[in-house]
C-alpha cells in the first residue's frame, strides 16, 4: 500500500470524531464522510505502520443510515460531522461513545452499565435549535466580505450564509452588517497582519423571550471613530423584531479566544433574557414553573434551551432533593443549574472561576426571588479545597449541631459538577471525596474526562447508579451525559464489644498505647535539620548539595529540594571524608539509615 492508492473498502464502525473505519489488507483506515455501512472507493492520503487516513473517492453502495442533509455546505463546513446520519443512529452513535468511553476508561462492565443505562434523550427538532452563534469576519479570494464558519482544522471561513442549526434571523443580522460594513469602509480581521477591525458577530437568540442580542468583537477601542458608524449600525440592526442589545466586545490580543475582557453596550440593554422551564422526568412533560435568567454576550448558556430543559430537569430529579438538602453546584457559571437545582433545595452554593458570571447569578437570584443560593467567585479546585479545611478547623461538627450555613456547606447531602471538558481537577475530586456527600450528579460535555472522573469517585467510595446521554447537539459527535453516583454503604454489620482494663478478655491500656507509639510516623527529616544538626555538633556547616551527594551515594530516596542540585558559588567540589562522615551521623541521628 503507497500513498495515493485506490481501493475499495467498506465501513464498519465509526471514530469518536464521526470519521468512518475500515480494515483493509491487515491495516485500519479512518475516512472522512464516510458512514458505518457505506462501500466506498478510498484513496490513501496518510499511512502509518498499521494504520492510514483515507478520503472518499466514490460510494459505490450508500450505507442504509446515509439520509440526504439539509445544509449542502456540510462537508465543507466544521461544524457538522455527521449531519448525512440518520438521526436515530446519531443518537445510537453518541450513547456507545459514552458507554465505550466508560468501559475502556472508567473501568465499568459492559453489564454493570447496560443495567444503569436510561434511554438516550434525543431532540424533538433537530435543527434550527441553538441559540448562540459565532461567525468570524474575513474576505474571500475576490476581495468580498465574508461571514460563516471555519473549515475543519482551519481557520478558512466557509461562507455560511443561513446554518440550519441556527435561528433564521441570523442571516437578516449578517446581511445588515456586511451591507454596513462595506458602506462605512470597515475592515474585518486579518489574523495574518492582525489588521482590520471587526473580527466575530455574536448572536444570542431568547427562544422563550424572542429577544435577540448583537455583539461585535473588535480589535479596537470603539466603533465611533467611523463617521457614525455605530449610530449607523444600531438604526439599521433596532428595526428587527425582537432586537434587544447592541454592544462591541474589544479583542485587541493575537489569541484564537473569540471575546475580550470588555463588552460595551452601544444601544438597548446590555442583556437579553430567557427562562427555562422545569419538566417532569422521565417523559418531560412541562410542570408549569421556569427560572429566568439574564444572559450577556460572555455568559456561559446552554445552546440548546429545549434540550436543555430535559437536561437540567433530569440533573434535578437525579439529585432526589426533598426539601432538605444543602447542594453544591460547581462550575455553575451564571447560576443556570443552582437556581434549577434550588426549587427544590434547602440551600443551594454555587462555584465559578468568571466573576462577572457569579454577578450575572446573583442579579438571576434576585430576578427570581430566590433567596437560598449564594455564590462564590474562585476556581472549585481551589474555593472548595480551601474552605474544607477552613471549615474543620474553625467548626466543631457533630450530629447535633445547629445550622450555621458553614457547617452544611462542609456536609452537603448532594455536590452537582458540571465541569469544562478537561473535567474536573484533582484536588477538587479529592475534596468531594472527603466532604462524602450521600449523592453526586455528573453533568458532561467530554465523556473521556467523564470516563476518568468517575474511575476515581467509584474506586472505593461510590457506585454508579444511573447514567444517561442527551442529543444537545445534533448532527455533530459532541453528547451531553448525566450520570448519578450514590455513597457505597457497608453490606453488613458487626457488633464487637471491648472492655479495657486487668484480667481475662481485657484489653491492657498500656499495651495499647506502646504499639500506638511504635506505630506513630516519623517525622520528616529535612535538609535544614541535618545542617543545624551538624553544625552544632561539630561547629562547621555542610551545603545542601553535599547532603544531596552522600544520599545519593547511600542509595537513599530524593526528593523536591532545589538546593540539592543547584550550582556552588564557586566551581563545584565533593564533600571532604570529615564531612562525608559528619552528614552519615546525622542520617543515622535521624534514624535515616
């Protein structure tokens, strides 16, 4: 097999990706826009030992699950994969991902999670459902301004001028601006000479309030210094219906990050709203209720709001709040699952790295009128590791104690995680490890970091109870899961009584506290010990780097100690025999060797 060759090859199985695999002449080969089912004609593009990447030359026989897609671009578009996949092998495909990421990562059984597994939660319409879109601003090869989407693993945009994913208006905003930016002699952005001005349009849509919010993110200070340009923009933009909030997002960095740190409001408010509305689960049929939140261009919000009903109402009803609770909710970003979760919650806490978010939560609290959240500004692998230790040091609990919010914060009855998709941190796992909440609810965006996390919080001291994927975007690979995790509790008891004291079946007090002493640890013997050591026995000092040398002479463990390898003042020497035998004494002093 070379490069470049043509052969016939049929799909069996798909990537994490969507990229179609087949096996030919003992090798595996991933091949884009192919389905599981199609018999192609491939081309070798890249070949590796025993594997290569092809690419689609012909489909000799469609695949059975190959439909007709809507959008004529997605080949050439990044943002679709699999959009030429029916939508119940989409949905059939997203849930073995999960399920094979749990199994090879997690380390759970195939029986195990076929037992836990709750049905895939698909999407009533599977267009036209985000609310949020981002198109970056450029020129095409004949000079005209351009708006749509990258190409996959490029930044060539792809001249996208209606996505079926996103509401139609968005083409009405789009046409304004490029009409408006090609009469006021605006430039967009070039990433090759970081010139030009406008970079992003930003578009958020209310699908409960019909609001709609237009951010420009530019690389400048203002839009003003064009004639009016901005007056321009929101004249023209404010006719639409629904149009709420005009702003500019300066970006002025060589970053790939689409927003700045600052957003101003050129007309209407700065925010749009929107409310989400509890339903009932599991057949999701609307309970009448919602939380209303206010929604900024850099507010974190669920692009899909009817999937994400389902969502979050699954998240709620896999806590099993009674009333009672206290809840954790970490990386909650603008509140959008600790206000759900606080419907039904005695109090609920919530974590978030952004402060403007945090503010964003606490102003969604008071829209709402809900007064048992509150919000903390911090990263959660750092806010709850601190205030753990905080907490026992400062609090005495016990059964009894009386609620001070601080001791229930230390004893959550549930933590809700919906972390990035790197997952969540070490430290932070470690913390809800030992605050032992009776139950966790694992909201994630990555089902490998999913996968790894729960390895970790079921090795010893949860179990899986139920798990479940949710479609919150169609016709790409990324699922959505929600896995419930319950404290293990002992199989079985036993009752042993002990008395202390002289005599038969008693236990010697003194007995006990001699093997407490031989048991105790011992403490760590540093490199300024040894040196106070020495140099008040034999009156001279040693470097930190002799100590470093005689140990590792000696064969003894090293540790993190800069000294120990840092250069001498003067060109390097080895200890002398009088201090070699000097730091030898104090090893054994130490009981070291």
């Amino acid at each position: 097999m070379k490069k470049n060759d043509i052969f016939e090859l049929e799909i069996t199985d798909m990537g994490t990706d969507g990229e179609g695999i087949g096996h030919y002449d003992g090798m595996t080969f991933f091949v884009k826009d192919a389905l599981i089912g199609d018999v192609i004609t491939a081309r070798a593009t890249k070949l590796k030992k025993n594997y290569g990447y092809a690419r689609v030359e012909e489909i000799k026989t469609p695949s059975t699950f190959r439909v007709e897609p809507q959008c004529e671009l997605h080949k050439r578009c990044g943002g679709c994969q699999i959009q030429a996949l029916s939508y119940e092998k989409q949905l059939e495909f997203k849930n073995n991902k999960v399920r094979n990421n749990l199994m090879r990562i997690g380390g759970f059984s195939e029986a195990e999670l076929d037992s836990k597994m709750q049905p895939p939660v698909g999407a009533d319409n599977p267009y036209r459902y985000r609310n949020k879109a981002q198109f970056p601003v450029g020129y095409d090869r004949d000079g005209n301004i351009v708006t749509g989407f990258y190409a996959s693993r490029s930044h060539n945009i792809i001249p996208v001028e209606d996505c079926r994913l996103g509401v139609p208006q968005n083409k009405e905003i789009l046409d304004i601006i490029k009409e408006w930016m090609n009469e006021c002699g605006i430039t967009p952005y070039d990433e090759n000479t970081h010139k030009g001005l406008v970079r992003h349009v930003l578009i958020r849509y209310g699908f409960t309030s019909k609001q709609i919010m237009v951010c420009l993110v530019i690389n400048g200070d203002s839009l003003e210094a064009k004639h009016r340009a901005a007056d321009t923009l929101c004249e023209r933009l404010s006719k639409i219906d629904g149009m709420t909030s005009i702003s500019y997002n300066i970006n002025k960095e060589n970053t790939n990050v689409i927003l700045g740190k600052k957003t101003v409001c050129i007309w209407g408010r700065p925010y749009i709203e929107d409310t989400i509305h509890l339903l009932s689960y599991p057949d999701f049929t609307p309970q009448g209720t919602g939380i209303t939140y206010q929604i900024s261009p850099q507010s974190f919000y669920q692009v899909n709001p009817k999937q994400t009903e389902k969502l979050y109402s699954t998240a709620l009803a896999f806590a099993g709040l009674t009333g009672n609770e206290n809840v954790w909710d970490l990386y909650c970003g603008i509140g959008t699952i600790s206000l759900f979760l606080s419907q039904k919650a005695k109090q609920v806490y919530g974590v978030e790295i952004v402060p403007q978010a945090i503010e964003d939560a606490k102003n969604n609290a008071k829209l709402n009128g809900i007064t048992n959240a509150q919000f903390f500004v911090g990263k959660a692998e750092e806010v709850l590791p601190q205030f753990y230790e905080n907490a026992k040091r400062t609090e005495k609990i016990t059964d009894d104690t009386e609620s001070t919010g601080r001791t229930d914060m230390l004893r959550p009855d549930v933590i809700v995680v919906d972390p990035p998709r790197k997952g969540c941190d070490e430290k932070c796992l470690n913390t809800m490890l030992a605050m032992l909440p009776e139950r966790i609810v694992y909201v994630s965006c990555d089902s490998a970091t999913l996968a790894r996390d729960l390895k970790i919080l079921c090795e010893e001291k949860y179990e899986l109870m139920k798990w479940q994927t949710f479609d919150q975007f169609s016709h790409t690979t990324h699922v959505e899961t929600v896995v419930l995790l319950s404290h293990k509790k002992a199989d079985s008891y036993i009752h042993i009584d002990v008395e202390f004291g002289e005599g038969e079946g008693k236990i010697p007090v003194d007995s006990i506290a001699k093997r407490a002493e031989a048991y105790k640890p011992k403490e760590k013997v540093t490199y300024k010990m040894i040196k106070e050591y020495i140099e008040a026995k034999y009156g001279f000092k040693v470097h930190t780097a002799y100590i470093a040398e005689v140990k590792r002479d000696l064969g003894l463990p090293m540790y993190d100690a800069p000294n120990a390898v840092e250069e001498l003042k003067q060109p390097k020497k080895h200890p002398t025999p009088e201090k070699v035998e000097a730091i030898k004494d104090a090893l054994r002093y130490f009981a070291v060797i």
